[in-house]
C-alpha cells in the first residue's frame, strides 16, 4: 500500500484521524443499555419499535406538525434508509405507481432498487455542468413534462453526489409543480443535521411540502450518519396522507410488505436512538455531537477551497464552499479522475465526487497540489 495514498471516495464520516468514531452520546446510551436487564433479544413486531417510531416521526416533521396533531402521518421502522426506500416503493408499486423520476445525478442504488421492483426509470435535470450549480429550470422543464402519479424521489438536504440543494424559493417552486401534476414527493433523508447543522432547517423542505402546500408524501431516512450507527441498519418510513383513515390500511400493507422481506427490523439501533430521541439531555447531547461534525465538515471545505486558490488553480471553486454535507462535486472530468487514482493514489469517484471529511489539515496540501496538477495538465477524454 502507498503510505501517501488518500481515499476520497469513502462514503462515512471521518475525524480528524480517519477514523469513525462512536459518537460518545451513543456509547453512553449502550453502556446503559449493557446494565439494563428488562431489554431481551425478543423479535420487534414487524414495523417496529413503538417508542422509536413516534420520535422519529417528530424529528421529521417537527413537534407541532398538523399532520402528527390530525393522526395523518406514521413511521415504519426499516433496515436503514435503503429499506425505507425499498418496502416505500414496494408499497407505491403495489398501489398503482409505475413511474419514478430520479435525478441526473443521484445515489446508484436508487436506480437498482427502482429496476429490481420494475419502476420505469426517468431523470430529471440537476447539476449543470457548465455552470456547476443546480440547473432549476430543467429540473422543473422535466417535472412539468412527468406523467400524473409519477414518483418523485427529491433529496431532502447534502444531496448525494452533489453537496447541491435547491434554495427555499427553488423547493417552493418544486413543490408547486408537483402540485399541479400530481406528482408524488418521496424524500431520501440520509444526512439531517449535516446540511447546515440545524436538525429542523435540514428539514424545512419536507415540512413544506407535507404543513404549506398539504401533499401527501414518502420520507425515507437513514441514522447511519448523524449517529454513526452504520452496521446497525437503523432507519424509518414516514407516510403522510391526506387522511387518518389511511394509516390502519398503509400499516396493514406494510407490515405485508416487510413480512416478505425481512420479517421484522433489528432492535439495538432502535433502543439506541429512541433512548436519545425521548431523553431531552441525550438529545441536546446527540444535537451537538451533529453540530460538531457539520462544523468540521464545513471547515475542511474552506481549507480545501483556500489551497486550492493560493495554488492558482484555473477554474472557479467556490462550488465547493457553496455545496453542503458530505459529499463535493468537483467538476473534474474522468480522465483527471483516473490520474489522480492510477499516478498519484489520490482516490476519487469516477464523476469527481469527494468525500471532504477524508481531507484533514495533514493531507490537504498534498491533495490541492495534486488537483492542481492533473486539472493543470490533464485534458478530457470523451471515451471515458
């Protein structure tokens, strides 16, 4: 193994020290669950722990959210958000829905979850490579064209790959297309918190669509990230409908569903984070440990955006610095992406998406250096 190589293309969280840690709120919870002799191994029922789902369900969407007062709204536990997004779409399948938008680009494992249920498969417009921003109007130019009941799935905050998310008026603007053709909004939520550091301002785009504008909608969310549980597979399904009288059905269907596929979910994660979630210490706690790694994800974007402008590096950078989360959208073509992997052990995704907690202040200016480089010397090459 090169001593100086860098993986850029890990799809964790890192500290300073590359390592992902156990965020010390969750060690804690489990040192105290370790002496709780009333917690057996006995199966959850399928759609999971109770205590879980209803603080999830508020962590979502909000405290005072209309649609949790009036009962419209549910949470299903699932195996991560993969699964929230597998049995979501299984359900819509089986409902009528055969049509899905994703969007250019977006998670690879959308599209195969998509295929696998037999979704036809749709892109809608997003990153604009010439001007390296969200192109808005041939996101909405796609939706307007998008058949009625088509699926929606739209990125909640740090969108993956791009770290790019549509401004409030931009999420208005979508919210109201979806309206008027009758497009069903499915939220992928895997990095709340990472976007600015708030937990309710990375979820203003999904209280908007299900309080403002009343849709009925999908939420999936994923607490591998914002606590670290990623071999836990702990995750939840939010349905908010236009009425109660949906819920027993969407339950009944979905506890099928999850039947079929895994029978019931796993229960350490569950106990862990619904622990935190009802305890206003733990969670004050959890929140900071959240802030503390969107702070540290913002500042390696800053100190990667600095030497790379003290390098002179031709091109416009200040994407990196305006894009949120985990991920960085570099704009460097595959060929450029190749050198860095083949000649200089710098290990990128093929379409240049970083991962900027993988830059520490140890290894950032061998890596501006290295970008400057290959974007200095390296021309494109269609073939790729």
């Amino acid at each position: 193994a090169n001593p100086s190589k860098v993986n850029l293309g890990i799809g964790v969280y890192q500290d300073e020290n590359g390592r992902t840690l156990t965020l010390p709120v969750v060690r804690s919870v489990e040192q105290q669950m370790a002496q709780d002799l009333t917690l057996t191994k006995n199966y959850l029922k399928g759609t999971g722990l109770d205590a879980f789902c209803t603080a999830c369900l508020k962590l979502v969407l909000g405290e005072q959210s209309p649609a949790i007062v009036e009962n419209r709204a549910c949470s299903i536990q699932s195996l991560s958000g993969t699964g929230a997004i597998r049995i979501g779409l299984d359900f819509l399948y089986r409902n009528g829905f055969r049509t899905a938008y994703v969007s250019s680009p977006t998670w690879g494992n959308h599209d195969s979850i998509l295929q696998t249920i037999g979704f036809e498969i749709r892109k809608y417009r997003y990153w604009s490579k010439d001007k390296l921003t969200l192109d808005i109007d041939g996101f909405i130019a796609d939706l307007e064209a998008a058949p009625e009941k088509s699926v929606i799935l739209l990125h909640a905050c740090a969108h993956n790959p791009t770290g790019c998310d549509p401004s409030r008026e931009q999420w208005i603007r979508i919210s109201d297309t979806c309206k008027s053709r009758q497009l069903f909004p499915f939220f992928d939520m895997a990095y709340q918190g990472f976007s600015s550091g708030d937990l309710d301002q990375d979820a203003w785009a999904i209280r908007y669509f299900g309080h403002e504008a009343k849709h009925e909608l999908f939420v999936a969310q994923s607490f591998a990230k914002n606590f670290s549980l990623y071999n836990e597979r702990i995750g939840h399904l939010v349905g908010v409908f236009e009425s109660r009288d949906i819920i027993p059905k969407f339950r009944t269907q979905m506890a099928t569903i999850i039947r079929r596929n895994y029978s019931n979910p796993p229960a350490h994660g569950a106990y862990i984070v619904a622990t935190i979630l009802n305890n206003p210490t733990l969670y004050g706690e959890w929140k900071n440990n959240v802030r503390a790694m969107h702070e540290r994800i913002h500042s390696m974007r800053q100190l990667f955006y600095n030497k790379l402008k003290q390098l002179g590096t031709p091109g416009t950078w200040e994407h990196i610095i305006q894009q949120t989360g985990m991920f960085a959208y570099t704009g460097l073509n595959p060929r450029q992406c190749q050198v860095l992997i083949q000649q200089h052990h710098i290990y990128i995704m093929s379409d240049g998406r970083i991962n900027v907690c993988a830059i520490t202040q140890r290894n950032a200016d061998e890596v501006a250096q290295k970008f400057y480089e290959v974007i200095t010397t390296v021309a494109d090459d269609p073939k790729l």
